[in-house]
C-alpha cells in the first residue's frame, strides 16, 4: 500500500459515499486510477466493507470500549492497516508509553464486541490487548 492508496482510504473514511470522481479530483488522478485502486483494495482484503457512521447520542444501548494494543516488532503500519478496515473499530489512535495503539470500538450488544475483541486478537504482528469497557462520561 503506497501514499495514494493511504490518501484514498482516509477519504472514504471521512465520506465512503463520494463518488469517484470527487475523489480522483481532490487525489489529483483519474476516476480510472479511483476505480482501480478501490478494486484492488477490496480484492487483497483491504477493504472489508462500508459502514454508516451515527452521532454518538443517538444509539442509547451501544457499547463503547477501548482496546489498548501493544505492536509486536516493527509491524505497526501492517496492523494499522488491518485495524482500519475492522468495521468494529470506530477509531484508531497512535500512543505513546507501554501501548502502541488505542482503538475506540463501537459494538451493538457483548457478543458483537466479543467477536471484535476477537478478531482483533487474532492480527499477525499483535503481541498484547487490553480493553475497558466505557460505561459514563462526566463531561
């Protein structure tokens, strides 16, 4: 995966519904170049799928957690890439300290969010996880 592909991920993430010719125009390629690299990131499981995003207030019964993620080796941009098509993780976020990444996992009930938490385990190049349940916020 090269810069362009990387930009064009952040995109669809932002906005998965723009259309090709949006994204070739603010990548600066053609819809030619969009269509073919969207094709290849779905083809070698890149992309796993497109999802709606909600305003945090309007699920009352979602189960937020955090998965704290220690990166076993040099394999970070490989795991960051697997971690960004997990349609269970709403974000990812680069750490310092004794974890690598900290990532925001939105799930509808606990078997949802033990079949993430599974998956997530299961990445190559991933050593240790630690997740906490968020129950309230204060402010």
């Amino acid at each position: 995966m090269d810069t362009l592909d990387q930009q064009l991920i952040a995109l669809l993430r932002t906005d998965a519904r723009a259309s090709v010719a949006t994204l070739a125009h603010r990548l600066g390629v053609s819809r030619g170049t969009v269509n073919n690299r969207i094709t290849k990131l779905e083809d070698d499981g890149t992309i796993v799928g497109y999802t709606v995003r909600l305003r945090p207030d309007i699920e009352h019964n979602e189960i937020i957690a955090w998965m704290s993620i220690a990166v076993e080796g040099n394999q970070t941009r490989e795991v960051i890439s697997i971690l960004l098509g997990e349609p269970g993780i709403g974000e990812l976020h680069d750490t310092n300290g004794r974890w690598d990444l900290l990532a925001e996992i939105r799930s509808a009930n606990l078997a949802d969010l033990a079949a993430v938490l599974e998956r997530v385990r299961l990445i190559k190049g991933i050593g240790n996880t630690e997740t906490s349940i968020h129950l309230q916020s204060y402010k």
